[in-house]
C-alpha cells in the first residue's frame, strides 16, 4: 500500500483500494473483526474521496460489504447495493479485480451477512451468470 501512495500510477487510487479489502477479506477470514473493520473504513473512506479514480465504485461497494460482514451492518449493505445500482457517484468501470462479477459475490456476502438470504441468493447467482468462477463454489445457507 505504501508503494501505491509513493507513487504516480494512474491507477494508485484502485489498487490502494482493492489492496485495503483484501486486507479486510484477510483479517475477516482469519476473525480479526478489528483489523477488518479498520481496512474495510479505510478503503470506503479513500474511495470516497477519489470517487472518480477508474473503477472505484468496486472497491467502495466491497468495502461496504465488508463492513455490513464485519459488524452485521445493513446500512453499509443497503449504501453498497444503492451505488452499485445507481452508478451516479462513482466510477465502475472495468479493471483488473474491480467487475461485476467480484462486486456481485461481495453484495451477495453481504446481504447473507445480514440475514437477507433470498437477496444473498439471488445476487450469487447474479454473480455465476455475469462469468464469476469464485460465485460458482459459495454456498448461502
């Protein structure tokens, strides 16, 4: 991450974010809700203040999505859901781990994660139909 902030790459903006949840995702996996919620809140919190770098709306929404996992939070999720539908206030462009696909999976985490499983269901299969090969092997119970 610190190699993206001392950088000049056209890109820096998404990668800091993406790195940020994978992070999250990490610390998430492992149970360390403090340090997830901590780089969740950091990546949402930079997405926001570079809302127009290329494709930053994924990280922002897998941010929220993590949130609404790490602290059971349906307001994170609902924001997530309402500017992956809208598209209005950030980029969603395609980039290398910022598409539709990664971004649909975490929605659907996240609405599982909050106890809206039929959407959680629904949005997993969203996700296998727009060609995510991870989507395929998640089950919602």
């Amino acid at each position: 991450i610190k190699a993206f902030d001392d950088s000049d790459n056209l890109y820096g903006d998404t990668y800091r974010g993406m790195a940020l949840c994978t992070l999250g995702k990490s610390a998430l996996a492992q149970g360390d809700f403090a340090a997830a919620r901590a780089a969740f809140k950091q990546a949402e919190l930079h997405a926001r203040g570079r809302n127009r770098a290329r494709a930053v709306g994924h990280p922002f929404v897998h941010a929220l999505c993590g949130l609404a996992e790490t602290d059971n939070d349906p307001a994170s999720f609902r924001e997530a859901c309402d500017s992956y539908n809208d598209r209005a206030n950030f980029n969603f462009a395609w980039f290398w781990n910022c598409s539709d696909d990664s971004t649909l999976l975490a929605l659907a985490r996240g609405a599982a994660a909050i106890g809206e499983t039929d959407l959680a269901r629904k949005l997993l299969a969203d996700a296998v139909n727009c060609g995510s090969t991870e989507a395929k092997d998640v089950r919602i119970s």
